[in-house]
C-alpha cells in the first residue's frame, strides 16, 4: 500500500491510524507548497487533487475517514468497531465532525497557522470571529458528551476519536478555543499518550505546519 500525505490536518487522521496499527504502508510526502498535489502523476490518484489518498493494488481511495476505516478492517482491529450499532455511532460522529468541529476548527487551523506558515498574509478577522463562535459552540457538545466517557464510542478507542481529535495538536497555534472545557482536555490527553498520535508522521510533527 502506499499513503501519500503531508503534515497536514486531514493527512495527519489516516497517518495516526497507520502507524497505530503498524499497517504496511509505503508513505509518500506530497510538496503542498511546490503544488505537487496538482501535477498530473498525482492528479492521477486522486482528481480532487487533495491528500490524502490510499493505493492499495487496484483501490485508490481518497477521503481521510473512509482511509481510516479501510486500514482499521484489513487490520481486523476494533478501531473499526464490529457491532453494527457501534459502526453507526462512529460514522455519527465522523460525519458531525466533518460538518461542525473540524469544519470550523479547520477554519481557524488555516488562518491562524497555514497562512503565516506559507506566508499567505494576515488572518481574516471575520472568519476567525464566525469560526471561533461556531468551535466553542460544538465543543460544548463534544464536552459533554465526554463527561462520563474515556473515548468517543464505546468504551474503547476508534477512528472516531482519531477523526474528531485531529486538529488538538495544533491547539495553540491555531487560537482553538478550547479553554474550560476539561472533559476535551482529558480525552486530548489520553491520547497524547499514545505514540502513534503524538507523532503520526515518518517526519516529526514539530518540524510541520
């Protein structure tokens, strides 16, 4: 198999799952910043020209959360819960993340530290405002759901904690507003406990953007 990636958000989600699993994964950096992504080769893999993307023989699979649970059965690990009633739970949350945690987090993750990062000017103050607005809104869902709960679904973890829990790492620099709520807090630290999530890259973290 060969995952092509960069130190990116969405990337950062099938990478952890990766290498938690120790899945026999051939990893293949894309320059974001050179425009690999939209060169032909790479257009290729995946017309959105968007990482990541997944060969495995003739499967080319984009989507990060559809990568995740594709790695998570071929493994047979429970990442992937085996109960039917379980998978519904964790495509719930996947897909309410997508749409409002890290859809507005992602907003923030780009203006606050992409944009300095690849020198692409200053962070538009409306969008922050909206998007700092809407993050603190469902982070208190999030929040409560945790309160008496060690992972997102079940008792155990999934790729739903990898999905929701993505941008975390990038607290700080992204100006997440994620001050007072404890349960996130605890559950973030829980998984920084896990090798695999502190450093999914072949690359360090800290060196990324």
């Amino acid at each position: 198999m060969k995952l092509y990636y960069a130190e990116t958000m969405n990337p950062r989600k099938a990478c952890a799952v990766a290498k938690y699993l120790g899945s026999p994964v051939e990893y293949i950096r894309v320059d974001l910043g050179k425009g690999e992504q939209m060169k032909p080769d790479f257009l290729a893999e995946n017309p959105n020209g968007k990482v990541p993307v997944l060969v495995d023989g003739d499967l080319r699979l984009w989507e990060s959360t559809a990568i995740m649970a594709h790695l998570a059965v071929k493994a047979g690990s429970d990442l992937w819960p085996s109960e039917a009633a379980q998978q519904v739970e964790v495509l719930r949350w996947l897909s309410w993340d997508i749409a409002h945690f890290s859809r507005h987090g992602g907003t923030l993750y780009f203006e606050n530290h992409v944009k300095p990062y690849l020198g692409l000017g200053q962070p538009n103050p409306t969008a922050v405002e909206e998007a700092t607005k809407f993050y603190r809104r469902f982070a208190a869902v999030l929040d409560a759901h945790l309160a008496n709960r060690t992972y997102l679904v079940g008792d155990r973890l999934t790729i739903a904690d990898f999905g929701a829990g993505t941008l975390l790492p990038w607290a700080k620099e992204s100006h997440l507003p994620v001050e007072g709520f404890a349960n996130i807090a605890r559950w973030h630290e829980r998984l920084m406990e896990i090798p695999a999530w502190r450093e999914p890259f072949p690359e360090p973290m800290s060196a990324a953007a």
